[in-house]
C-alpha cells in the first residue's frame, strides 16, 4: 500500500526520494508524486501510474531542493489520477499520507463551509487545509501539527513539509507504519522518513520504529519525537540490517521467481531456529505462556497467511487435540466471537501490518487473550505487540503474492504444534523425534519439487487460455487448492477456485465441461482414493484434470490426465510445503504465458494496511 518517504537533506533531494519510492514500489501503487521545497515554495510533480511516468514528469520539469516529501499511492478514496496523487498541498504546507482518515466527510465540510476549496477526491487532503488553516491563524509548525492530529480518525502515517520552514518535516502515526532515520555518522547531518526500513536501506542503517501515536519533528541535525500525550520521549535507535540487495532481483526474471527458489534455504534458516537437531526436539523462544493450558486456539490471518493457519488447524487437532477456531480478520471481529478467559490466539501475518489482522489481535488482547505472532517482519506493528513472538526467517518478500513467507509460516506452525502435544503430553518424546526428523527433510524435497520448474513452465500454455480454473484437495491439502487459486487469480487475472474435493458434488461439478481445467493435489496417502474418486468424478463429466503427486499417485490415477506434475514422496506433514511449490510454479508461468505484471499485479498491495 501507499509508501512515504521524506528527507531533511544536505544536498537535492528529488532523486532520492524516486530511488526511496521505487523500493517500495513491491507494496502496490496506482500512483507516485513529490513536493520539495526551495526558495521559499513547494516544488510539487505528480503522475498517474508507474514512477517512470512521474521520472519523465520531473526530467521535463526538476523539482530543485534540499528537503522533500513523496508518496506512491494506492487509491481508496478517488481514482488513481495525477490529482488525486500525493502530495497534497495548500499554499503553506503539503502532506504525504498512507492510511485512511475516516472523518474525512465531515472534516471536509467543515473546512469547504470556511471557503476552503479542494482540489482531490482523497480523504487525504483535509490534513493538508487542516494544518493550513492553523498556520494561517498564526499557529508555528508544532502547534499546527499537535492540534490537528486529535481531530482525525482513522489509521495514518504522515510527512509534512512546510513553506516557511525549510529545514522541518513533521511525521506523525497512527495505525499505519513510519519510521525515522538518522544520516550515517561521520557525514554531512541528514535526517528521514520512510514508511520501511527497506525504503531507507541505502540512505541510513540507523532508524527508529515510531510507536502508535507518535509524532516526530524532523531536523536536518536531529529530531524530537513527542507521544500521544505530546511527551517528549526517546525511542530507542537501532541497526535497521535492511541491505538494499535485498530488493534486487539477482539474476532472476521476477521477485516471485527469486522468492519461489529462495525457500529451501529460508525454510532450512526458518527450522533451524525452532528444531534442536542434537537431540531432534522442538525448541521454541522463551516465553511465558503455558502451552500446557491452552483449551482452545483462535487463529486469524488474511489471504494466503489465513490458508497458513488452515493448514495448521489439522496439526494443532492432530497434534495437540486442541479445538481450533480460525477466521479471516476481516470477519473475525464483526460476528462478535466467542473468547474465553486465558484463551491464546494466534495471528499469522507476512508484513505484521495487516490492517484487519492486527484490529483483531488488538481485539482478542482486549478481551484478555494471549497473542502469539508468527510474522516475518520482526520490527512490525504485530510483533511489537505479541505477548509469544515467533519469527519466520523468510527475509524481505517483495513479490506482491506471498510465497516463501507462506512455506516459512508452516514451518513454524508445525513447530509449535508439535510444541503445543508435547507441553500437554499428547506426544511421546520418540514422536516428538519423528515430527522434527521429518520437518527436517522439507528443505531438500522443496529442492526437488523445484526441479519440476521446466515440466510446469511446459504444461503452462494448456491452463492459460482458460477462463476458469479450479482446484481441488481434501484435508491439509484442500487450503492448498484454495491457495493455487488464489496465486493463479492474484497474478494471470484468470478466475480460479478452490474447492474441498469432497464438495464438488454439492454444486460446483456443474461448472465442469471441456474448457474447464481442474488441478487436483493429492499425494499419495490415506487421503489419495478418495481425491481420485473426486477426481474421476470430474474426468467422466469431460473435466481437464492436472494431477499434482508423486510418482506412485501418477502411477495410480495419471492416465488420462491433460497433465501431471511430479513431486517427491513425502511425509504427510511436510507435504503442505513440498506441494505449494507446484502451485506456485503454475500461477507464475501462466502469468508469464499470458504477460501480465508478475510482482506487482494490478489492483494489489502487499502489505495492506486499510480495512
Ligand atoms: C496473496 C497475498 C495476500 C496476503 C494477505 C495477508 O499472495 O500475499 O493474500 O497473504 O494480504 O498479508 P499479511 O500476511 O502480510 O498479513
């Protein structure tokens, strides 16, 4: 979603600010702008769409300066125009904003009744003649900023840039991410704003997570930040270890395909700090929650984290025998759920600033239960708020569809299911073993699932033309099928559907006909025959099946097949990780056959921080 970046700078700052914008291009954007200041005016360029349009906008047209704000926008409120773009600027002041101001209706009418007059559709810009209008009645920088802030409701990060100041910018959070960074010693002072770590990666290691609330005068030699209260507080300085690289693709052809491959060696990296291989057990952080005492587990997530904690619903049953409630975030909150004292509920989140998922965990703490964190970005909003922190090492995810995060969240879901048996003796020391031997086994067969990279890139051009797709799986291998849908829909824009194999009889086998094809995943297993009989279901109705399994479920039920794809004979529990590589494979060279924008689909964000 929207990305922000300011700098308090000592040399021009326009290129700068693009570069900071096009790391955190991999968030989603419709549309990018930047307003400097120099001498004495607010320089400001917009354009619709991707940065090289606005890149062409400042080459017609520099924006000079030393101190400058930008944005990518993702639109809400308004369409993706250059007007609607950010910055958002009065004669006095601009403002850069990621979030949403809810009261934006009546603040704006408000301000319109005093003549003022709007240029945008965005809820955004109120904030702008907000802080105006204080400064036109006299007030300074600080004062302006400190009164507006109580008046929006919402969720916002903000940079403000100020006419008459040309050494301030002003940000302020609340609900959405921000962070302050500090030039690198030993140099000329500097001081930023970005809504990342990554986006400052090359400008300064040096950063501050601003807390909820908080808000910030930013200096060229320094910075004040001030909390909700308006206490001047300190906030502790830390090695922000974002390298720049990460946000390079290497010599791979997309983000998604890097990511893909990467996850033999960030699942290994993601075990090795939950799994004690000198005696095959589950060693989980420090913590002071009592697994031993969980009677029931609320999960929430979104998207493909949510079919995560699908995935896990059938561990923590089998495993630990304790019932599990899952529900996507969005929903969670609104159907008034059910949550004992002491219960422990568990959110699972890539970036851990999913709007609606930490809404929910923020939820479940009020109404006193103990948030557990599975999340890959160990300074988010989430992990700062979990009482249990666990940490999946997938590193920086820039593909807009989420896939090594996806593989590392079962990792380490697995591990504290098997944690959670052993704690209530529900598992044998000598089960425990077998669990973590066989976990220890994923990262080599996630390499052999890849070496079928060429078949599935070959069997591509049969599922791209189709308008429809649909998946099928059964047990843990059902949000698997909903998982391929969703990484199919999400980067080729063709409409795809998961379905418990099961369930195709109770409606959705009406859809099948010659142009349907239907990717079934089912390794062999206790659960195999009966996929197949689902599957032959739809094969006797003309249904073009694509069967994902191993080479004795191919030797059983591959004839007659439009396609197969082979994967490794793996044990059942690692076979959520091991399979969701072949989809993944088959949504990215779809996208490919049919051109569309792999790592930054249309329409998406990756870290989606509105409700
Ligand atoms: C799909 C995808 C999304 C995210 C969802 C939750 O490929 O990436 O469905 O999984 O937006 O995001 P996080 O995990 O950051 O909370």
């Amino acid at each position: 979603m929207c990305g922000i970046i300011g700098i308090v700078g000592s040399a021009s700052v326009a290129d700068r600010l693009v570069d900071g914008l096009r790391r955190m291009e991999y968030r989603g954007y419709d549309s990018a702008g930047l307003c400097t200041l120099h001498e004495g005016t607010l320089v400001r360029r917009r354009a619709e769409g991707k940065l090289a349009n606005l890149a062409r906008v400042l080459e017609a047209d520099p924006a000079p300066g030393h101190v400058g704000i930008a944005h990518t926008r993702w639109a809400t409120h308004g369409a993706p125009t250059a007007a609607n773009a950010h910055p958002h600027a009065t004669g006095e002041v601009a403002i850069v904003h990621n979030g949403i101001i809810e009261n934006f209706k009546e603040l704006r009418a408000e301000l319109a009744a005093q003549g003022r007059l709007f240029e945008s559709e965005t809820d955004s810009e109120v904030v702008a003649h907000l802080i105006s209008a204080e400064i036109e009645r006299g007030a300074d920088p600080l004062e302006a900023v400190r009164d507006v802030l109580p008046r929006l409701r919402g969720a916002f990060a903000l940079a403000i840039a100020f006419r008459q100041h040309p050494d301030l910018l002003i940000g302020a959070r609340l609900g959405s991410p921000l962070v302050l960074g500090y030039g690198p010693e030993g140099e000329e002072p500097e001081m930023y704003l970005g809504s990342d770590a990554l986006a400052l990666a090359p400008l300064t290691q040096r950063i501050t997570y601003l807390e909820e609330g908080d808000w910030v005068v930013v200096r060229r030699d320094g910075a004040q930040i001030y909390d909700s209260e308006n206490n001047p507080v300190t906030r502790e300085i830390r090695a922000s270890g974002a390298s720049a690289a990460a946000v390079e693709k290497g010599n791979y052809r997309h983000f998604m395909q890097k990511e893909i491959y990467e996850q033999p060696t960030v699942v290994a990296q993601t075990l090795a700090s939950y799994l004690r291989r000198s005696d095959n057990s589950v060693a989980l952080p420090q913590m002071d929650v009592d697994l031993s005492q969980v009677r029931r587990l609320t999960i929430v997530a979104c998207g493909t984290s949510f079919y995560a904690g699908m995935v896990a619903k059938y561990w923590f049953e089998q495993f630990a025998r304790v019932p599990v409630d899952i529900d996507v975030a969005s929903e969670f909150r609104y159907r008034e759920p059910v949550l004992e004292e002491g219960g422990l509920a568990l959110f699972i989140s890539q970036s851990g600033e999913t709007a609606d998922t930490l809404a929910a965990l923020r939820h479940c703490k009020a109404n006193g239960q103990t948030i557990a964190v599975v999340v890959n970005v160990p300074t988010s909003t989430m992990a700062r708020e979990a009482d249990l922190l666990l940490p999946t090492h997938a590193g920086p995810e820039i593909g807009v569809a989420s896939t090594k995060a996806f593989t590392c969240q079962l990792a380490v879901l697995a591990a504290l299911a098997a944690h959670m048996a052993v704690k209530k003796g529900r598992l044998t020391r000598d089960e425990e073993s077998l669990i973590v031997r066989h976990l220890l086994e994923a990262p080599a067969a996630l390499n052999a699932a890849l070496d079928h990279d060429e078949d599935i890139a070959a069997m591509a051009p049969l599922i791209a033309p189709a308008r429809d797709v649909l998946y099928l799986g059964r047990g843990q291998d059902y949000p698997l099928a909903l998982e391929g849908a969703l990484k199919l829909k999400e980067i080729s824009y063709i409409h795809a559907e998961g379905y418990a194999a099961g369930e195709m009889k109770h409606g959705p086998i009406a859809l099948i006909d010659e142009a349907v094809p239907v990717v079934v995943i089912a390794p062999s297993g206790p659960l195999f025959e009966k996929t197949v009989s689902n599957m032959e279901e739809v094969r006797a109705r003309g249904g073009q099946v694509v069967l994902i399994s191993d080479a004795k479920g191919l030797e059983a039920a591959g004839e007659g097949c439009i396609a197969t794809i082979e994967m490794p004979v793996v044990h059942p529990l690692i076979a959520p990780l091991v399979y969701a590589v072949p989809v993944q494979l088959l949504a990215y060279h779809v996208a490919l056959v049919k051109g569309t924008d792999v790592d930054q689909p249309r329409n998406l964000a990756k870290s989606v921080t509105v409700e």
